[in-house]
C-alpha cells in the first residue's frame, strides 16, 4: 500500500508552484493516503530518541531554535512503516515531483523529525545556500493541538531588502502567510535569497509538542565536485572547473 498520494502529488501545478509570492510555496492537503496519514501518525517516534537542541547560538544573530531533533538513519529503531515512508520518498516518482516542483535534475536528500515544545519558536531566516527546499509534514491533529497555540509556519514577505545573513523580527515583514498545520497537510517551499520563513512562539501546554517531518532537497555535488574534493585530499593538483581531468 502506498503512503503517498500519486494522484495528487502529479496533479500539483510547477509553473503555479514557481509563480507564488512572496516565493515559491504550497500548502496542500492530503498528499498521503488518509490510511497512511493515520499509520505514519500512530507511530511517530518517541520522544526518548531524540536530542535536544536548546539553546544553541545561530549565526548572524538569529535567536536559538529550540527543538527535539531526530535524524533518519536506516538502523533508526522507528515503526517499519517509517523506513516504507523513507523508501517511498526515495522513489522515483517522489523524487521526478520534486525535481519537476523546484527545477532541479539531480537532488540529494536527507529526513528529519522536529518535535518542539511549550515557549519556543523559529526566528525569521533563509535556509542555507546547499538547500534546494524543504517539504514539511505535519503531525499534530484537531486531538491533540489547539491552532491557537500556534505552530504554524510562517510565510514572510515585503520586508524590505534583506540580507540573508541578518536577523529580521517577525514586524519587519509586511507579508504574513500561515500555513495550514493541523491535520493531513504538508508545506513545499522553495529556498531562495528572499525565502524567509519562521515560528512565532508556542503557547501550547507542557505536555504537548509541534511535530512535523521534514524531507530536505539538497543541491547534488556534481561529479566534477567530488573529483576536486577527492584529488585535493590526496595531495594531487586540483584543475579548475570545466577543464578535463
């Protein structure tokens, strides 16, 4: 049985994808099956797996993001249905919708689990450069969140001209987008010099937790890459790019 939702993800239209403002982003429902939602949702991984990222300073100023983090690995100790949802994003058909969706031919990508708690939040930020997008799925429900507690990202707009490396708070931006978070939703965003984005803080009680995972699309090394990373580490002379090996 597949978790994805075929149908659906095909459906998704590139060039209205790619024409959004302030940037490229969607926020669809229902891109896993309602019986994949439930069991991926049912089995979310404990809390006890993860590490806890709290206060750790970020670059060019930005306050910490506090989180629990937890990074996919095959020997992860997580339901099966986890690693099938991992093979599926691996798959073919995942991987031609987000090259068709962000314009790149070749992607590597990593996952990740955040589960944040009560007080923290994301401050505005573009992702790093590497970064191709990010494809955000949400796990909490009308059960166990409250909307008004937050957790939604945050789309940002007509802040002015910013500079990446800097640390704008949420009133700079005159455009503010939230995402839909509860329920079977899931985000694409497109990382870009304006791509800002962000999390007003949680006022959620100390027992619940934002949970969302996240397929990163990073930008594949070429292969010219690796042969200067290569040649470089073992002492050889290195040619610059676009001249024969």
């Amino acid at each position: 049985m597949s978790l994805l939702d075929y149908e659906r993800l095909e459906a998704l239209d590139a060039s209205a994808f790619r024409r959004r403002e302030p940037y490229p982003w969607i926020n669809p429902p229902a891109l896993l099956t309602e019986a994949g939602y439930r069991r991926l949702l049912d089995t979310l991984p404990d809390p006890s797996l993860f590490d806890a990222s709290m206060g750790v300073p970020r670059s060019h100023g930005q306050r910490p993001h506090d989180r629990l983090v937890l990074e996919y690995h095959e020997g992860l100790p997580v339901a099966s249905v986890w690693h099938a949802f991992v093979a599926e994003l691996r798959g073919a058909r995942y991987l031609h919708f987000l090259r068709r969706m962000l314009g790149h031919s070749s992607v590597r990508l990593n996952f990740h689990w955040h589960y944040t708690p009560q007080g923290a939040s994301v401050s505005p930020h573009c992702d790093a450069r590497r970064k191709l997008g990010s494809h955000i799925f949400y796990f909490n429900t009308e059960k166990d969140w409250n909307p008004e507690w937050g957790g939604q990202t945050l789309i940002l707009g007509k802040g002015g001209r910013l500079r990446t490396r800097s640390a704008p708070e949420f009133e700079r931006f005159r455009l503010v987008i939230p995402a839909e978070a509860i329920g079977n939703r899931s985000l694409l965003f497109q990382r870009g010099r304006a791509s800002w984005h962000g999390m007003h803080e949680l006022r959620c009680p100390e027992t619940a937790l934002r949970k969302v995972f996240i397929v990163v699309a990073n930008r594949a090394r070429r292969p010219w890459a690796w042969s200067r990373v290569g040649r470089r580490s073992a002492g050889a002379p290195v040619r610059e790019r676009g001249t024969p090996l």
